[in-house]
C-alpha cells in the first residue's frame, strides 16, 4: 500500500475540487481509489476553502496575464503585417 503525502492529499483534494473534472477521472488520473479521493475531500475540504480561493485567484490572474500578452503580441504583429501589406499595392 502506497502512504501518500499530507501535501499530496492537500493537492489532490484542492484538484477534485477545482478542476471540473469528475471525482472519478480525478482519482484514476492520480492513481488512487475514488473512495480514497472522498475520504480525503472529506478530511480536508475545510481546510482548502479558506486558503484555496486565494490560491485560485492568484493562478487565474497569472494565466490571465499571460494570455493578454500573448494577445497583445499577436495584434501587433497584425498591425504590422497589415501595414506592409498595404504598402505593397499599386
């Protein structure tokens, strides 16, 4: 029987929670049983909804971040490429 970290069940719990993934694709994609998955979300969901929002936010900000660069890149390459273009005809 594999004894898996505190932080791991943390992390585990934190995904089955926050994924919208399905509790049992959550399981199978980390390798332990969905009646293991409950008992853990059961142990430490309290736990997890005050420092998870936080948590949550944070990484969405980030991602939101990147994106809008990403973005903002691709638009300016846009712009040039639409500027060349219409130099080039007649």
């Amino acid at each position: 029987m594999i004894k898996h970290t505190e932080e791991f069940k943390q992390e585990a719990v934190r995904i089955a929670l926050t994924s919208g993934l399905s509790r049992r694709r959550v399981a199978s994609d980390l390798g332990v049983g969905l009646s293991t998955l409950g008992k853990w979300v059961s142990r430490y969901r309290p736990s997890d909804l005050v420092a998870a929002p936080q948590a949550n936010l944070a990484r969405e900000n980030e991602r939101i971040r990147l994106e809008n660069r990403i973005l903002k890149e691709e638009r300016d390459i846009l712009k040039k490429a639409t500027q060349f273009f219409a130099s080039q005809r007649p």
